[in-house]
C-alpha cells in the first residue's frame, strides 16, 4: 500500500488539533486510508495521488481521533461536542467518489 499522505505532510491548517505524537498520527492515518482505499476507486498503478483522497484520509483521521476523545456525554474538553462517526462519513465518502450532479434526461437519475 503506497502512502496517500504521511504525519510530516499533516499541517495544523490542515488539522489543528491532529496526535501531537508522530507515531500516533501515523496511527490513525494508516487505519484511515485502509477504510478510504476499500471505498475508493483504485488508482492506477504510478498514478497520483489527488488531493481530494489526501482530504479524505485526513477527514476520517480526525472523525476517529474525536470518537475517541468524547467522554459519554460527547463533550470534548470544556465545549459540549457531539461526535457521530460512521464507517466514512459523507463527507468522506464525496470525496473519494463524487456525484456527478448531470441528471440524465428521462430517467430522473443521476449518471
């Protein structure tokens, strides 16, 4: 499995609040990308990466990292926060395999 994105490319833009551990991290970004890779379309081989999977990988990170960190009542420090956290979260799943929003005339669905 080829690395979408390592622990050193994870900026605090992209993640403020991301394992201050690199190993942990790194932890969480593997798990991420092994649930993002089977929901994927796969990427040829030596192909790039495209930042919406790099996105991706990061999203489901932190949706996990959060699960973890609510206590029962879903607070997460001193602000009430409610976490919901699905297998990949829709927001994920878009980004791996956006919709095309054209409707195909006369069947109503979308191609």
């Amino acid at each position: 499995m080829a690395t979408w994105i390592t622990a050193e490319e994870v900026t605090v833009d992209l993640w403020a609040d991301a394992p201050s551990t690199p190993a942990t991290l790194a932890l969480y970004l593997d798990a991420a990308q092994e649930q993002c890779e089977a929901y994927a379309p796969a990427l040829e081989d030596g192909a790039a990466v495209p930042a919406r999977y790099k996105l991706a990988v990061i999203a489901h990170a932190r949706d996990t990292w959060n699960a973890g960190r609510a206590d029962e009542a879903g607070d997460i420090g001193a602000e009430p926060f409610a976490v919901a956290v699905r297998p990949l979260s829709l927001h994920v799943r878009q980004l791996l395999r956006p919709r095309d929003p054209r409707v195909v005339f006369g069947t109503g669905t979308a191609t």
